[in-house]
C-alpha cells in the first residue's frame, strides 16, 4: 500500500477543543501594510495534521485571529525550500522510511520519500508499511497495538539491513525503533548531516 493511500490512524484522537481556546488568543493579527499570511512550519507530521484541523474546531469568534496562519510540514517545507539551497548531500548506501498517518493524510508522503532520496542512494518504504499504532503517547503505556501493527513491516525493514531509519515524527520514530531494534530518527537529522560543512 503506498502511503498516499493509507486509510489513516487506527487511533485517531479527537481534537481537543478546550487546547484550541487557549491556541487562538495567541494568534498574531496581521499589522496594517504587511503580509496577511504567517508561516508556521512544524517538525512533527502529527503535530502539522492537527494544527490544519484547528480552525473548524474553534468557536466562531476566533477564526478571525487563526484564519492568517499557514501551516507547513517540515519535510514540505526542506523539498521546496531548503533542498535547492544546501549542497550536494553526501549521501548514505540505504535508508529505510516510515511515512506517518499524517503525512498520508495531508500529502507530504512523496516529500519524506524526496528528502530520503536526496541522502540516500535507495530509499525504501517497506511493501508491509502501515500504521505504527503508536496513537500520540499512547504506544508509551500500551506497546501491545504498536507490536502487532509493525509485525509484518519489522521483518521487512530487519531483512533489508539499511544503513539508516528515518520518519517525520517522532513518538512513529520511537514505535519503529522499538519494532526494529533500529533507531529511527527524523530524516532531517540525516538531511542535516548530509549537508554539513567539512563533515
């Protein structure tokens, strides 16, 4: 199943309506003169399909104050903005990734894969790959869901013996890494070694 595709979250969690009501009193109004639209790019897939959500979950006086944020996933964020500036990565012999529910959900999959492409000579999502069943903190105190949805991908990223495991976000890192015995880790940390000065 490619993760274009994915049904989504085993888990999902609802929003949380009383977190949003303390969000929108923060949210910067544009001064007269400057730009409508702030920027506010997020290093967790998770933490991006929220805050996307956000707006339909806030009372109707305060959209007004939401409306101007623009929220972009990092990974989004690294292809169209940060891959045509930095140097030629050096890059690893293989790598294997894990997309998010999220990243499914809003579309930055194919970026993920563009950004392991960049730092890898092959970049894998496993055929098996699924839902980590991780759910937020959850995995934390339950690892049973998290165990039996990453059977089948384990066993598929332990044969392939990478170099490297990467995904977006980081409590699906820690479910992989506990699945695997291989430490995931954000492919921007791998973007970001690639691409160091005199390393």
């Amino acid at each position: 199943m490619r993760p274009t595709e994915h049904p989504g979250p085993r888990l999902w969690r609802r929003p949380r309506s009383r977190a949003t009501g303390h969000l929108a009193p923060d949210a910067p109004t544009p001064h007269p003169g400057t730009s409508p639209l702030y920027p506010v790019v997020c290093d967790a897939s998770s933490c991006t399909h929220g805050l996307t959500q956000l707006l339909d979950a806030l009372p109707p006086e305060e959209r007004g104050r939401y409306a101007p944020l623009r929220f972009t996933d990092s990974v989004q964020f690294a292809v169209d903005t940060l891959l045509p500036r930095l140097p030629q990565p050096r890059r690893l012999a293989s790598l294997a990734l894990h997309p998010t529910c999220s990243t499914a959900h809003f579309g930055s999959s194919d970026a993920l894969i563009a950004l392991g492409r960049a730092v890898a000579e092959r970049a894998d999502v496993p055929d098996s790959w699924g839902c980590c069943a991780f759910a937020g903190d959850r995995g934390l105190l339950h690892p049973e869901p998290t165990a039996s949805a990453t059977a089948a991908q384990a066993a598929e990223v332990v044969a392939g013996q990478y170099a490297a495991h990467a995904s977006c976000n980081r409590t699906c890192e820690m479910g992989m890494t506990r699945a695997t015995g291989h430490p995931y880790r954000h492919v921007l940390e791998l973007l970001e070694e690639a691409t160091r000065p005199g390393a």
